[in-house]
C-alpha cells in the first residue's frame, strides 16, 4: 500500500513557513510524504530545503495593493502559476493540499480545489490573509491561530488549534548565564525585540529611556536587529545591565529570563510569548497587511495579557510609564495566562489531517 501524500503551500514570510514545516515534520512522523510548492529563490524554498523537505518551484506573482505596471502581467502569471500547480499535482498525487499563507498558496491551492483534492488551511492571524479568505470556501477544514479569526471564515469549517511554534524555544528549560553577560540573576528583566531585522522605530522609541530603565533597577535584553545595530549598539556595548545584539539562536534561554516583553504583534511572536506566559508592551505594525498585527494585539489585550501602544502614538515617555504600569501589575497579569493549545497545535493540525486521509498502516 502506497503512503499518503500532502502538498503544501506557504510564502513570503517565515510567520506563514515556519507553521507549515512544524505541521510537516509531524506528518512525515506518521510516514505521510510532503512535497512543498512555492517561488522560485524564495525564503519558502531557502526554509524548507534547509529543513530536508522536496520542493517544487512555481512563480507567482503577488497583487500589490497599489497599482502598479507589475499588475498587466499578473493575469497571466496566475493563470501560468495554476497550470504549472495542475501539473505538479498530476505528478506527485497528493491526498490532501496545506497551504499555511502567503499568496503562493492561491494558485496551489485553487489547482488543488479543480483535482477535487480536500484542502486544509492554517491561518495564523486574528484577521485573515485574503488568500485564506478566498480559498476558504473551497477548504475542508481551517485551522485557527487565533480566535478572532473565526468571525471573517466560515465557522463550520473553523477550528481553534493555535498557532504551530518553534518547539526548541518551547522545550528549552535553561536561563541564560548571568554572569557571563553581566547581568544580574535577581533583576527584573525587559526584553526588546522587533523581529530578525530589527525594528529602528522600536529602538529609536527605546534608546532614551534606556538610563531611567537601568537606575530604576530593571536590566534590558535587547535584540537590536541586522538594520540598525551597528547604530545602537556602539552605544549600549559597554552598559553595565544590557545584553544587547543583532540576532540570537537562544531565544527560548531569553524568554525564560525576563519578565517583560516589547515587541512587534507577528502572530508567532504573540504565540510563544503566550505559550512562555511573559507579559508584554505590543506596538503593532501599521504597514502590515490588512493591519492584521493591530488585530493579533488586540485578542493579547482582550486576554489582559498585554498592552497596546499604536505606532502613531509611540514616544519614549509613553513607553517608559507604560513600562512602569506594567510592572506594578506584573503579578496580576502572569496570573491571566490560561493553559495555551500553542505548543501541541502542529500535532494535532497533522493528526486532524490523518484522520481525514487516512495514513498507511
């Protein structure tokens, strides 16, 4: 008997391919084979092959919100995008189609939807990609990172799993070493990150406030970023009480070290955060699509786990009072985290989707 095979389809940023590898791994654990399909010299493709997975090419263009001269030939390229989906669908013979975000999931999908293939989708934000919304429609089931979500996707396809994160960060038991970075093991700990790049509004808004923070006892993990570090840090190196640097393989060591989080509202960010219980200022991203981050925030504040500063009204002084508030409520905020589905929800998308195609005994 032939294994059960699953495409999958996921692009553009690593909140839409990090998800759909975790849902992969724990479906090639149950001997189901995966092929993933996306651009050409992508992130999705430099990810997925990175984590030993087949990959077939397409390209797809994305519609850009303002128009532009790309738009003429986006018909046609969509139209290509589909046919040359069909084709890869014809060969591989999958079971059931994933796609986790992104618009490479559009044409991979709706090729998925004309084999008459059940289609499965995971989206990770409180607002809805529009690739999610359009393809919903023909979806068998939906998996939801969020519970807001559901009001924008048909409900008797929904279900709240949460969003598929990274285990290691999860699993990981260690602090960091104190010592070796000079910081101390009984301060209260505030952690600054915007992402892999970094966020220069977010360090710009923070950089000020930086000596109040330190004299008033707190100590700073600050993840700069790639764009702006060598802006800040030449003016951090030597602080007595900042551990600051561009990127770090250690996060689940961080998150187990602070007590406060500042930070962008990307959905998987949001979701280890929750899973760690750490309470955190969030400042969401305005140029994001479909102003999804405003939303992810806003479902942390409605938990009364998390406050909201909106980039407009973003300034040093309203960071540093908010920070303040926070910590004289840190205690009743930890007490509001609930027992989050996070951790387990990429096993249990895989098993959902194995009980549905059946996998080989």
């Amino acid at each position: 008997m032939k294994s059960k095979r699953v495409i999958i389809a996921a692009g553009g940023t690593g909140g839409h391919i990090i998800p759909a590898i975790s849902i992969a791994k724990e479906l090639v654990k149950e001997g189901i084979q995966v092929l993933f399909v996306g651009n050409r010299s992508s992130m999705e493709q430099e990810l997925t092959r990175k984590n030993n997975f087949e990959f077939s090419p397409i390209n797809v263009q994305k519609f850009y919100r303002k128009f532009t001269f790309a738009h003429i030939k986006f018909p046609f390229k969509l139209l290509k995008s589909i046919i040359d989906s069909k084709k890869i669908i014809k060969k591989f013979k999958p079971n059931a189609f994933l796609g986790t975000g992104g618009f490479v999931c559009g044409p991979v999908g709706y090729a998925a939807h004309l084999h008459k293939i059940p289609i499965f989708l995971q989206e990770q934000n409180s607002y809805p990609g529009v690739t999610t919304r359009i393809l919903s429609k023909y979806a068998t089931k939906i998996f939801l990172g969020n519970h807001d979500s559901k009001k924008y996707l048909p409900s008797v396809k929904s279900i709240y799993t949460g969003n598929p994160i990274n285990q290691n960060a999860i699993l990981e038991k260690k602090q960091l070493d104190f010592a070796k970075l000079g910081l101390s093991e009984t301060s209260k700990k505030i952690f600054l990150f915007g992402g892999s790049q970094g966020s220069v509004i977010l360090n710009t808004a923070f950089f000020p406030i930086v000596d109040d923070l330190l004299t008033q006892g707190f100590e700073i993990i600050w993840q700069i970023g790639n764009f702006s570090y060598e802006q800040f840090y030449a003016k951090v190196k030597n602080t007595k009480g900042i551990y600051a640097f561009a990127f770090t393989n250690e996060i689940g060591k961080i998150y187990n070290s602070v007590d406060l989080a500042i930070a962008r509202a990307g959905a998987l960010s949001l979701a280890e955060l929750e899973a760690k219980k750490i309470p955190s200022i969030l400042i969401p991203l305005p140029t994001a699509a479909g102003n999804h981050q405003y939303f992810n925030a806003a479902e942390m504040k409605n938990k009364h786990i998390a406050e909201i500063i909106e980039q407009n009204s973003l300034n040093s002084e309203l960071l540093f009072s908010t920070i303040l508030n926070m910590f004289e409520k840190l205690i009743s905020l930890k007490r509001n985290f609930k027992m989050t589905v996070h951790s387990n929800a990429a096993q249990n998308i895989a098993a959902t989707i194995l009980n549905y195609i059946g996998k080989e005994k």
